[in-house]
C-alpha cells in the first residue's frame, strides 16, 4: 500500500502494478495499518486544523467499509491491536483516540501531550500503547483503561516514530 496524496495505490508485490486505489481521502494520508490477516487497510488522514479522519477498505475489492473522525487536526499515528478490535490514532491536535474498530466509536480519548502526536504503537499483546510526540516525550499507556503508565523524557527532539519489536 502506497499514500500518495488523497489516496492509496494497492500495488501487486510480484511487480508493483497499480491493483486499486482507494479514495478519495480528506487531506493527505499519512500512516496506514493492515489487520493481521491483511483483508483490511485503515488509513488515516485529515486536514490541517480542521479534522481527521479514518477509513477502513476491504483489500480484496478496494470497497469502503467505514469512514469516521474525531479528531481537530490531522492525524499521524494510526495503529491496531493484533486482534483487530482496537484502533488507536494519534493527531496534530496532541490527542490519542483509542476506537472500537467494530463500531467505529471512540472508546477513550487520552491526553497528556504537550505536543502533537507523531505515531502510536500498541505492544503485540495489545496491553500497552505507546506514543511518540513533538513534546520531546514517549508516554506509556494501558490499553484496555487509558491510564498513563510512564513518560519517557529522556529525549531532546520531537519524537515523530516508534515501534514495538513483535517477538516481546
């Protein structure tokens, strides 16, 4: 999957041929997820302080299945759990939005940055998320209560990106 303005390319592996493209999106997309099972795409974007918002497309048709926002800004950091039920985005407008992916309703909105929110990540159990932001921070958080578990402040730039590695 490839973000190239207000859309995403699916490209084939074996040659990278254009295979569909999904949009339109508000604003630019700037982070994409694919479930384990790689059937669906979620894409976030938005635009700059206005909204955000969240599609989810079906990657063997390329139909839309849902499209929501809730964020003020744009959003950066997109993430979901292993098991596909939570999606957690993390905006412009230094918020972290935990979604059911079901519904498509917010869950909990966590604050707490100072700064905008460049990425999120949940560790592969799904019990912690973290968030990396403009605030020179990354802020450990309880996945199922929202509930700030650290703040690393160790840094002294932006945090714009993080991961966890998936065999701990």
């Amino acid at each position: 999957a490839l973000a190239v303005l207000n859309e995403v390319e699916l490209r084939s592996r074996d040659n990278q041929a254009v295979i569909s493209k999904l949009g339109p999106h508000t604003g630019h997309v700037n982070a994409l997820a694919f479930t384990a099972d790689g059937a669906k795409l979620i894409a976030a974007s938005g635009a700059p302080g206005v909204a955000g918002e969240i599609t989810i497309w079906n990657t063997a048709d390329g139909k839309l299945l849902k499209r929501f926002a809730g964020h003020k800004d744009a959003i950066y950091g997109l993430a979901i759990t292993a098991d596909g039920k939570t999606i957690a985005t993390g905006s412009y407008d230094q918020k972290i939005i935990l979604w059911d992916t079901a519904s498509a309703a917010p869950l909990r909105t966590l604050s707490g940055h100072s700064g905008a929110v460049g990425d999120v990540a949940f560790r592969p159990d799904g019990n912690v998320l973290a968030s990396a932001s403009a605030d020179r921070t990354v802020k450990l958080w309880d996945g199922a209560t929202g509930n700030r578990l650290d703040t690393r402040s160790e840094p002294t730039k932006e945090q714009q990106t993080l991961l966890f590695r998936p065999d701990v």
